[in-house]
C-alpha cells in the first residue's frame, strides 16, 4: 500500500458537457491510495492515513496529484524533427518528415527514437499515448517494447501509405493489410499495449487500401483505427482531387469502412456540417493538436462547437508537427486558440482534456484518465511553483484554480514534480545508443 498526498484533481464527469463546477473538484487535503498497481481509495487525507496506517506515505505538500497526461495523436518518428522550419503541411511532410520516417527502417534506429521519445514524454509528465509508427513493422516493435520495458499503457500503428510518398516508404494495399494483421495479433491486448489500425491519410492510401484496411477493421472491431481529417485548407483541395466522386474528405474513409464508433481522427478544423453530423453519430473521437495547428498553420479547431455536439474529445502534442512534448505546453495552446475562437476554456477542463477525455476519445477511460478507485495508478504530480515566474503568480492565488492556471500557461518539465506508473515511482531509463 502506498499513500500519495496533496491536492487531488478529482472529475466525476465530462466538464465539456456539463458546468465544471458541477463535475470538477481539487481536494485540498486529498490522497489516493495505490494497492497492486490501481487506485483503491481517494479521500482525505485524514481520513485515509487513520485507515490505512501501514502505508508507505510520499506527502506531495500542495503539489497537484493528476491522472497521467494522456496524449491521444503524436508520431514518436518525428522526435528528431520536432521544430523544424518554414513549412506548412504537404512541404513539411516532404521536406522534413518523409526523410526521417525513412531513417526507422533500421531497427537499432527506431528502438533509439522510441526511447528517446519515451523518455522525454514521461520528463512531461505523459503516462500513455497514441503513436503513429512508420510504415516500417519494425517501427511498431521497437516502439511497444520499448514502452513494455517502461510499463507503459499505448497505443500505436503502423502508418500505412501507397502513394504520395518516397520511394522506401510506400507499402502496397496487401502489404498493409498483412504488415498491419501480423502486428495486431502480435501486440494488441499484450501486456498493456493497443493496437491502432493507422492509414497516414487519404492523400497517401489508395482507395484499395483504404479497402483493405477498413475490411481489416471490420475483422477486428475492438482496435482503434486512427487517421488525420481536414487538417489544413491545401490538403483538403488536393483530397478533393484525389477522390472526385467524395462528398467530402471524411466521406474518403465512409467509403471504405474506416468511420465507427472507434475512430479516431487528428485534427477536424475545417469540417463540412455534414462532416460534423456524422462523426457525432458514429460516436468517433476528433483529437486537437493545438500546437501543431499553429505551428504548422493549420487553423483554429472549433472545440467548444465539436463538444457542444458530445463528439468525445481528446487533446494531444501531434509531435513533431507539433512543437512540444509537453501536455501543459499544449493546454496553454488550447486555451490561446479557444481564446482566439471567443471561448475561454476553464483550467479544470484543460487538465479534464489532458487525462480523462483523451483517455475517452480512445476507449481508455475504463483503465486511465482519472482518480477514481479501481483505475491503474498513473499518476503525474505537478509542481505549482515550479519556477520563479510561476511561483509569484500562483503565491498571488485567491483560489486552487488561480494557482494551477500559471503552471498550464508557463509550466514545463520541471513542473513534472513526480511521475508514477502502475503504482511506481518512475525511475528514468538511460536513453539508447544512437
Ligand atoms: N497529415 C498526414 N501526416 C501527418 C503528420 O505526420 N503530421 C501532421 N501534423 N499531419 C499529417
Ligand atoms: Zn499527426
């Protein structure tokens, strides 16, 4: 038994949905009791170190006790390119990322990446993602073992692409549909990995790929299928192009079976009504990339609107296009583009989005995303004063939100006060040669 105590972020509900105040609370005397790698017990902390005297305490102080951020779309392979400039979406794909994600055909290359990148996202404070592969099956395995030797709950794919892309980086619809089944079977539900079913996009897969993998789908209905959708307003015309017969660019994955109730889509900026009718009934989960959509100049996601229709909604770093590892980094985005959208997200629903609703938006959130008891203890504690600009703000505080809000906007990885995973203390790996 172990005792963790401090300010404990405490959700009993989608905030998106209903007032924050009615499903959100800080305790400030809280703690949770970790038994056997779950959660067993939330309360006070009072109460439960009368209960439970035996414990092993780790008193965090006024430290903020956090489910694990979860991050719902980022491609480990691009780790190396994180921050590369001048180029908006179809130049940056070619200039920088091809490139790269042809680099992880070496197997000793991509276990480096996959550790690196591991590693940087725990410094953040991230407990589980979902990670776009290469199209290299290797990529899939260096990625998964190496988040198996770090305990880790993900989620990951090989990206699948036949056309549009380098020669050395192209698969074919059979060589999709084959790579992807064999990987399946071998990781999803192993240990605590998922699968994911990953066509990059439809500029990049032919329609009898698309085919093959939405007839994989259907062969496995309870993996993920992830994809980008109407990210940047170029890409769209060119879909356009791609698929005259389309009704619009979701309608490119309608077509062959790749929208349901487990698809997950990055992006979704500029969506056509119909678009958006028909995700919320199909139940499928959009994912904001916030620093990505500035970073490479893609546009303002609607999130108040997509969560007003209950389509379920994840946050995430979209690293590399993204320009950070860091979940607090992209809070602060979301909030600057809801801002520029004339909304102001609430800081209990930026940490909601970060845990609990990325955790949703795939199919996590019986496992992850929350305090509740009965949850796998991944924990990330956060430091409200992590530094001096950050400390004078929140010391000015009149409530617990005032004093968490300076760490969403400023904070970094040295607000990363602990990071715990399945009930441990995380200890951090040497990175891989490389
Ligand atoms: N669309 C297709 N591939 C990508 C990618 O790697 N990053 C981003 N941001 N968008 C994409
Ligand atoms: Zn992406």
């Amino acid at each position: 038994q172990t005792l963790l105590l401090g300010q404990t972020f405490e959700a009993r509900g989608n905030p998106m949905t209903t007032p924050w105040e009615e499903v959100i609370t800080v305790n400030s005397g809280g703690a949770v009791l970790i038994e056997a790698g779950r959660i067993s017990d939330l309360g006070d902390a009072r109460l439960l170190r009368r209960a439970y005297p035996d414990a092993t305490v780790h008193d965090y102080g006024h430290h903020l006790i956090c489910p694990g951020f979860v991050d719902a779309h980022v491609h480990y392979p691009q780790t190396a390119i994180i921050a590369s400039w001048g180029k908006q979406l179809i130049d940056w794909l070619n200039t920088y990322t091809f490139p790269e994600e042809m680099r992880l055909s070496d197997p000793a290359y991509a276990q480096a990446i996959a550790a690196r990148y591991l590693e940087l996202a725990l410094d953040h404070g991230t407990t589980t993602m979902c990670s776009y592969a290469t199209i290299h099956p290797g990529s899939v395995d260096a990625f998964f073992t190496a988040a198996g030797a770090r305990g880790l709950r993900t989620v990951a794919g090989k990206t699948c692409m036949d056309r549009n892309a380098p020669e050395g980086l192209r698969d074919t619809a059979q060589s999709a549909y084959d790579d992807s089944k064999t990987l399946l079977e071998r990781w999803h539900g192993q240990g605590r990995a998922s699968y994911a079913i990953t066509p990059r996009f439809s500029p990049t897969s032919t329609s009898e790929q698309l085919s093959a993998l939405g007839a994989l789908w259907a062969e496995h209905p309870d993996c993920l299928m992830q994809t980008h959708l109407s990210e940047q307003l170029p890409e769209i015309a060119w879909v356009r192009d791609l698929f005259p017969a389309a009704r619009d660019y979701l309608d490119t994955y309608e077509a062959h079976g790749m929208v349901g109730p487990r698809a997950v889509y990055g992006h979704a900026i500029h969506l056509e009504p119909r678009e958006k009718d028909r995700i919320a009934e199909a139940g499928a989960a959009l994912v904001h990339c916030p620093t990505s959509n500035t970073f490479i100049g893609s546009g303002l996601m609607d999130v108040a609107g997509l969560a007003a229709r209950r389509i379920p909604l994840g946050l995430a770093t979209d690293t590399g296009g993204g320009s950070s590892f860091s979940m607090l980094h992209t809070m602060a985005a979301a909030y600057e583009i809801a801002q520029l959208r004339g909304t102001a997200l609430h800081p209990a629903q930026l940490l909601w989005l970060a845990t609990a609703g990325s955790a949703r938006s795939l199919h996590l959130h019986g496992q992850i995303g929350t305090l509740v008891p009965g949850q796998e203890a991944d924990i990330t504690i956060l430091d409200l004063a992590s530094t001096p600009a950050i400390a004078q703000r929140s010391s000015a505080a009149n409530d617990i939100w005032e004093a968490v809000f300076p760490t969403i906007m400023m904070g970094d990885d040295r607000a990363i006060a602990d990071v715990w995973i399945k009930g441990a203390k995380r200890v951090a790996m040497e990175p891989a040669p490389g």
